[in-house]
C-alpha cells in the first residue's frame, strides 16, 4: 500500500479539477474524463541564443472514475508547444477504439 485510499481520493481529485478549471484544462478529453498534471522540466542545455532548452511535459491518467490507462506525453524544446493536447487526443483515440468507433484520419 503506497497510501491511504482517502489520500489516494483525494489526490485524484485535485488532478481531475486541474484539467476542468486548472493549468490542464487543454489536455481534457471530450470523450472521457481524465486526470493529470503539466509541468517543464529544466534540462541544463542552452541552444545557440543562451535560452535553456526545456521539456513540456503532460502526465495523465483516464477515465477518472476508474482509470485504466496513464500516459506520459513530452516535448523537448516545447517554446509555447504544449504537450496537454496530445495526452487529450491520445485519451479520446482510445476511447473511440474501445468504443467500436475508429476515428476518422484528419
């Protein structure tokens, strides 16, 4: 046991509402409810201009409920790219999958 299961809750909670009114709001499923977190991680390196080099990340786990599923998304050098977007289409992918319903190539 890792922790409490009212910590667990609780915790699960705070991820879930930070896709609904948080930092994480980009990285909300349409299709599913999910949970999860962004965040920059410093890597130490400088491109050729003196700017740090950082990595966007998102991590994540979906459906809320019930979660079946964690993915971890990054992007190295992300300079305004974010990497919330691809963690909500990688969660609405796979429930379309699960669902019978392929989606469409776009």
């Amino acid at each position: 046991v890792v922790m409490k299961e009212d910590t667990a809750r609780q915790l699960r909670g705070y991820l879930c509402s930070a896709l609904l009114s948080g930092t994480g709001a980009k990285a909300a499923p349409t299709l599913c409810t999910a949970g999860g977190k962004t965040a920059t991680a410093q890597t130490g390196r400088f491109d050729e201009n003196g700017n740090e080099i950082n990595i966007g990340w998102f991590c994540g786990f979906f459906p809320a409920e019930q979660p079946r599923y964690a993915v971890i998304v990054t992007i190295e050098n992300a300079n305004g790219y974010n990497a919330a977007p691809v963690f909500a289409a990688v969660a609405d992918g796979i429930t379309e999958l699960e669902n019978g319903q392929p989606r469409a190539e776009s």
